[in-house]
C-alpha cells in the first residue's frame, strides 16, 4: 500500500513499504501506483478516490523499502542501506546505532533537514530493477519542476 499526504508548508509526504519477494505482477503494480503518487503529488488535481489537491508540492519526501533484498552497507540490515548508502537525507539527530541496526522491526525516531539536492546517489542499474529505473526517471523529471 502506497500511502501519501502534504504537509501545510507545500512539502508532499509518500510512504511505500515493498516487500522483497513481489511477483512480476504485483511490481508492476507497485511501480505504476509509486509513478502515479509522484505525479499527483507533484502537479496537484485528484486522485483515484477523488481527494482534490489544490496544487503540486514544493518537494517530495518518499519513504520506502525499495532495497530491501540487498545489502550495500557492510554489517547493516538491507531494509536500510539504501537511506545509508544514497546519503539523501541529512540527519540532525539520530539514533547512535542506526548504522548497526540488527533488526528489521526497530522504529527509527530522527529529526531530518530537508537538504537542497535530496536525490544523489542513486544505484540505478546495478541495484534497481527496471520499473526502479522508470520510477526515477519520474522523479527526476517532477524535481525538475521545483
């Protein structure tokens, strides 16, 4: 499920779990309705259950598990190596262990700046798989608008 809200400010929230082991199916599923969240979000107008947003948002904060079946950070749990790896997000506070976490069901309390470039790093090709690839082409096309 691929839930998504804004913020009073203009800043668009979207939090999308995935489970790693999705059918072919289901991912393309996943990806279209990820796609469709990004657009909405970013140009405003409703959405499938007629929730009207009155304009895009100024930034877009997305949340998810996208990496969950790989680990890129030696000694870490995959579900979080891709917020590690990308350096996306600047932290102003967290948890002193967040890089050893050996749980996948730990809650993460952090304070997060929003940082002027959010999207950098991004193991496109050799970590992602297709539909990632189609997704962040979206992305990047809708941070083009901001």
């Amino acid at each position: 499920m691929v839930s998504a809200i804004t913020l009073p400010v203009g800043i668009g929230c979207i939090n999308t779990p995935r489970l790693p082991d999705l059918r072919s199916g289901d991912q393309k599923t996943y990806w279209t309705v990820s796609k469709c969240t990004v657009s909405w979000l970013s140009a405003g107008g409703r959405d499938k259950y007629g929730t009207l947003l009155n304009q895009g948002a100024r930034a877009l904060i997305i949340v998810g598990d996208f990496n969950a079946t790989r680990t890129i950070c030696p000694n870490t749990v995959a579900r979080y190596d891709y917020i590690l790896y990308s350096a996306n997000v600047a932290f102003s506070r967290k948890l002193e262990d967040l890089e050893t976490i050996q749980s996948d069901h730990k809650v993460i309390f952090c304070k997060l700046q929003i940082t002027s470039n959010p999207s950098r790093n991004w193991p496109f090709a050799k970590y992602k798989d297709k539909e990632w690839l189609k997704f962040g082409r979206i992305v990047v096309k809708s941070q083009q608008r901001f």
